[in-house]
C-alpha cells in the first residue's frame, strides 16, 4: 500500500479499505484460481495497482461516465481505476469465465458498486456503448482498436475536450505494433510518471 499512497492521497477511507483489502483477496483466491502469476503476486501493489492507477495520472474521468475494460482478466485495470473513481461505471468484460468469478467476489466483498461483470467476448456485445475502452496488455494494438471502436460512443461536436476512445497499457517496443496498427497514438511514458524501475519500457497509449 506504501508505494500507492507515494503517489496519491486525498483517498476516503473506504477507498484506503478497499485498495488496502485487494492483496489478501487475491492470494487467497490465487491458491484455488491462477489469476496473478506467481512472482507478481510479492509485488501486487506496484505490477497491479500501481500500473492500472498509472491511467488516472494522464485521465480525470467525470462522474457517470461509462467505461468497458476489455479483456479485463482478473480485474486489471478495472477495479483499481473503479475505487479511484467512485462516481463512474466500469464494466469488465473477459471470455474466461474463471477469472471473472474472482473479480466477482472482489467486487462484492469490499463493496465496489460501480462495477459490472461479463462473460462475453468484446466482438460480441451489441447492446451496450461506453465513453472509453480501457485495456491492459491483452492483444496487439489493431486487434484491441477494432474490438473497441464500434463500442465506443461518438464524441459530441460541441464538446471537443471530452475524454472519448481507447486507453491501453502496453511494454516493451512498440513501434513496429503502433506502425502495422495505422494508428496514431498519444504515448505516455510510465516511468516518467513513476519512477520505480519496473515501469522502464511501460507505456500508456491512447487513441481518441
């Protein structure tokens, strides 16, 4: 928790309650359910929570905005970025429904209300539209766009700052994905945000 609150504070306390619950939740959960390698699982706040809260460094997302996280696994980015902000709606979306039991019971037992869960693949949901598409290191950046646009609500015309699009967590070298993809994205750093040395070579990408 100590190298969350090096960066952040203003927290309530049922946000501290809530990151603070996260790391034995999921080791208990890991013994029956491989959601977090092994090796990560000493290092859950700065590979897990820490990373996801890297997007709310570069985004404030306004109250009641409406966010997918797409290929979301075991609840990364979506639930931390869910307790930080309270007043928005995310819904985590995966095709492996095992690890969506574990976001499940996370959600529930430290009382997260602003999350939804689906057992569905991106491609298939036709119902639903969302401001932003978040994702973390799930499919090369193409696939994730092609995935995300057609979810993803049209930006109004009279209000060209709002925060529409794709914003996904990336590493290594980019640059021959970023060029197949025929995108342009907005690249951020991670560890010109964070200065601990796992974030070398992470990146924040976002496509509007």
């Amino acid at each position: 928790m100590k190298i969350i609150e090096k960066y952040f504070s203003d927290f309530t306390e049922k946000q501290l309650q809530q990151f603070d619950a996260l790391k034995s939740l999921y080791e208990e959960w890991n013994q029956k359910i491989n959601v977090i390698s092994r090796k990560d699982i000493d290092h859950f706040y700065e590979h897990h929570v820490l990373h996801s809260l890297s997007i709310a460094t570069q985004f404030n997302f306004p109250d009641e905005y409406q966010i997918m996280d797409l290929g979301s696994g075991g609840g990364f980015p979506g639930i931390p970025l869910a307790i930080f902000f309270p007043n928005v709606h995310f819904h985590l979306v995966d095709s492996i429904n095992k690890k969506l039991k574990v976001v499940e019971a996370v959600v529930e037992t430290i009382d997260l209300r602003n999350v939804t869960v689906q057992h569905t693949r991106a491609e298939d949901i036709k119902d639903k539209k969302f401001d932003v598409v978040v994702s973390r290191a799930v499919a090369p950046l193409k696939d994730l766009w092609y995935w995300s646009n057609p979810l993803l609500k049209k930006k109004p015309v009279d209000q060209p700052k709002k925060i529409t699009g794709l914003i996904c967590l990336k590493g290594g070298d980019l640059s021959k994905e970023i060029h197949e993809s025929g995108l342009r994205p907005r690249v951020w750093e991670i560890s010109k945000i964070f200065d601990e040395e796992f974030f070398k070579e992470k990146y924040i990408l976002s496509i509007s």
